[in-house]
C-alpha cells in the first residue's frame, strides 16, 4: 500500500462522523492535496470550543467565514465579532472565481455559492442593532471585575447595589451609579452609616475615577436600555439556517476595555439565561471572537479566572467559543485546554523568539507519523492550516495540514447601499434602537435631595422665624418697662411737690 492511500485511509477513518458535521477542505500529504480525503467536524463537538490561529495574511478570518457558514447551513445560530470589518460580505454570495473551482476540485466536492441571513450588531455609534446592558443587570461582582477595584472597594460596590435594591432605585447607566456613589459620602452619609457603615470618600473616589475610565472607552454607550436579550441571538430564518449576527466593531479596537466588558456581560448573561443542554447533536450558539487577544491584554487577574470559568461551564449550555488570533500564546493555558477544534495556519519565525514560540506551538498538537509538526507550521500557504478536532466520542482526530474549501459568501464587505438595506429589513433595530431614559437612581437621588434641601431650607427659615419673634419679643418688654414710671419718681416731680419745694427755697432766700 502507498503512503498516499495509507493516509487517505488514516484520515477517513479518523474523521469519521455517523450524525451531522461540517467539512473544512481535504488532508494534504507532502504539500500536495489529497482528494476525497476529507477533514470533518461533527456538530456534536462544535460546543467544546475551538481557536483559528496564525500569521497576518494566512486566511484566519476566511476560515471563520468558512466554519460560521456551514453552522448557519446546519440552523446553528453564530455570533461573530467583527474587527476589521471584513465579515458583512456573508450577506451576500461569492462571485466565484475558477481558482475557487481548481480549489475545490482538488478538494473533492464542488463549489456552490450561498448567501446566509445576516444581523448587524453594533457596539456604539456605528449602524446596527444597538447592544446594551444595565449596570443592575452586570451585577456588583463582574461590576468590581470590570473596574479592577480592591477587596474593600469592591465591598463597597456590594453595599451600593444593596441599597439600591433596598430603596428600589433601578441603576440602568453609569450616570446613575455615580450619582449614588456620590450621595453616599455627601448627603446620604448619615443614611449610608446608620445603615451599612461609614463608607469613605477616599474609596469612592478611587472607584469613581474607575467609572470615568471607563465611560472614556465608551461604557456610557454599552450601560443603559434597552437591554439586548440574548435570545434574539438564537433566531433562524424561514429556510432554516441559523442568523450570523455580526457584532460591528472597527471603531473599538483601541478600546478593549469596552470589548472586555461587553464579552464578559454577554457570556455570563448566556449562562445565567440559557437552559442546560448537555451533549446534545449540535450547539445553541457558536461565539468566534476575532482578535481575541483584545479581551486577555487588559484583562485584571480577577477578570482572567472569571472568563476562563466561563468558558469551561457555558458548554453544557451547548454554547461554543472560537478564539481568532494570531499566535496560541495570545491566549491564556487554562483557556487553550479546554479548546476542542484547533485550526492552525501558518506561523512566521523572524527570530529566535519566533522559532521558540514555534517549536512550543507544534508542541500542543497531537504526534503525527506524517508531518514534522514545527516545520509544517511555518510552510503553509494561504488558505491551509494544521486542523485537529475532536470526534463523536470526544477524542482528538488526528493532526492533518488541511486545503480549506472556499466561502460560499462574499468575502469581501458589502458596500453602502447593501449594508443600509441589510439593516433597514432588520426586525430588531426598532425594538432595540429606540433611546430611553426612564427615572432610574440619578433622577430619584436628585429629587430625594432637592426634597431634602427644601425641608432644611424650611426648617431654617421657621428657625430664623422663631428668632426673631424672641427678640422683637424682648424688645417690646424693654420699651414697656422703660415707659413705666417709678413710684417715687413720680412723687418727686408731681406739682404739689414742686410748688412746696419751691416755696422753702423762697423763704430760705428771704
């Protein structure tokens, strides 16, 4: 037997499935492609999560578009975070082209082009589905994460929500959580003390200054109403392919801490809201977060030990997460372990730092009789990738260097005219764009205090009121008193008086 028909064998065997998957291209062997031999991934294991890595320029993101795709062709639901804004092309199919057809060929199965219903999402001011959250709904735990504040801050962030939840005081934006962190060291202080204990100003302001960090991200864009449910990301269309929702994010990148918070509040509204699902024949929902690199460089250690516990229990809600980027090590070892699928496209080795970070990457994969792991990695062309997945059982497929097929959709974006029609036919802009400002905790603590003002300025002015009829009081006492004449005075200056004294000084005179 060949070493060509012994692979083949290997392969098909290895990448067996017996329920539903997706093909990704074709096992190659000594640079050349092996026809037939194809690389299948079963639905069944598409919730234990998976990373596409690789080089700038290797084919990552088209490889997503190739995944997310034949999901949404299976009627699984995927939600892609856009970066480079190079994704929306998947609202419309491929033009083809015949280096597709020559692709595809040596693949084994024909070209077929596709379009797939297709959200816009949007994160700011960009186009799109507006996604928001309150700040009541992130909870004073992920809250404290998020801002990155001490043990005792984050203590305090707790008392906040309590008294806000005691005094039915509903905290939807950042507005209102300053207003009330303000208001505990000033004019609720006394309230504040008697209550929870004296909170000091010292730590407030440290976790305001936090807030306004945010807020310069763009958290005042991200905290308010309405809040996106999360169940609109399940949506399927009438032909039944699941909707790829496209979270908008270009404008973002400089900005990951907006990015951390708005993965780390919809992950865990997923799993609070989401029922559990075990293994079942296919995912929910598949996340792929491109440029992933973004949530784990900013991220606090308190915020890492949360999103990696996350990511080991939001499987058994049969949610799937995908990381894109450009080098494994991007992402953290206790969140690369629990990655099922593994697609990885060429590395480049510049320098000894390349080669080493190379050799450690290949070591991560499974042993092979048929490649030489590190010097595959930096030989890949565009559109190839070293693939390992895992079967219907749960176990590692063998490693093969894979042709990817093509996208069936555009990969290119959609221009203007198509992007505003796309998002004028969608059915979620009026329910989630509309801007609301409901009286929540600012306007309520504004009020409390202007009432509060108004009693103290009322009981000063009956004060100063009560003083000044004391003194007039005194006043007219004193006037009284005075005007009354003293007895023997009186009898001193009568006439009868008078006239007797004047006549003994006049016959004293004589």
């Amino acid at each position: 037997m060949s070493q060509t028909q012994e692979f083949f064998d290997h392969i098909n065997d290895g990448y067996k499935c017996k329920g539903d998957f997706i093909t990704l291209g074709a096992g190659m062997l000594n640079d050349e492609t092996v026809t037939n031999a194809l690389i299948k991934i079963p639905l069944k294991t598409m919730n234990r999560h998976g990373l596409i890595a690789g080089a700038t320029g290797t084919g990552k993101t088209k490889t997503l578009q190739i995944v997310a795709e034949n999901l949404s062709a299976h009627g699984v639901p995927v939600l892609l975070m856009d970066m480079k804004g190079d994704l929306s092309g998947i609202a419309q199919p491929s033009p083809g082209h015949p280096k597709i057809d020559e692709r595809h060929e040596k693949i084994g199965f024909p070209f077929e082009a596709k379009k797939f219903p297709v959200e816009i999402l949007s994160l700011s001011e960009q186009d799109g589905v507006r996604l928001r959250a309150t700040v009541s709904e992130f909870g004073p735990v992920l809250l404290s994460r998020i801002l990155n504040v001490s043990e005792t801050q984050a203590g305090i962030i707790s008392i906040i929500f309590k008294y806000c939840d005691d005094n039915k005081l509903p905290l939807l934006d950042l507005k209102d959580f300053k207003k009330i962190l303000q208001y505990s060291t000033n004019e609720g202080k006394k309230e504040f003390a008697d209550e929870y204990g004296r909170i000091s100003p010292a730590s407030t302001g440290a976790i305001l200054r936090r807030v306004v960090e945010l807020e310069q991200q763009g958290g005042d864009l991200f905290f308010g109403e309405k809040s996106f449910d999360t169940d609109d990301l399940l949506r399927v269309d009438e032909n039944g392919m699941g909707y790829i929702n496209v979270v908008r994010l270009t404008d973002i990148q400089d900005r990951p801490k907006l990015f951390s918070t708005f993965m780390l509040s919809l992950l865990a509204e997923i799993y609070s809201t989401f029922p559990e699902q075990g293994d079942s024949g296919r995912p929910e929902l598949v996340i792929f977060i491109d440029e992933a690199h973004l949530i784990f460089k900013e991220a606090s250690d308190a915020l890492l030990d949360q999103i990696e516990s996350i990511v080991k229990l939001i499987r058994s809600k049969g949610v799937g997460l995908y990381f894109v980027t450009q080098n494994p090590t991007d992402v953290p070892e206790a969140v690369l372990s629990q990655l099922g699928l593994k697609i990885q496209h060429a590395l480049r080795a510049f320098t000894a730092k390349d080669r080493k970070a190379i050799k450690l990457t290949a070591e991560n994969y499974p042993l092979s009789d048929y490649y030489k792991t590190d010097e595959v990695l930096t030989s890949l062309g565009i559109g190839e990738a070293l693939v390992t997945a895992l079967n219907e059982k749960g176990i590692p497929t063998p490693l093969a260097a894979t042709m990817l097929r093509a996208p069936m959709s555009r990969m290119d974006v959609l221009e203007d005219d198509e992007l505003k029609e796309l998002i004028d036919n969608s059915k979620l802009i009026k329910k989630y764009n509309e801007e609301i400002d409901r009286e929540s905790a600012y306007e309520m603590l504004n009020e409390k205090i202007e009432v509060a003002e108004r009693e103290e300025t009322r009981a000063k002015a009956e004060k100063e009121k009560k003083e000044t009829s004391r003194s007039s009081s005194r006043r007219s006492s004193s006037s009284r008193r005075s005007s009354r004449q003293n007895p023997v005075v009186k009898v001193l200056t009568s006439p009868t008086v008078i006239r007797s004294v004047l006549g003994i000084l006049g016959k004293l005179i004589k």
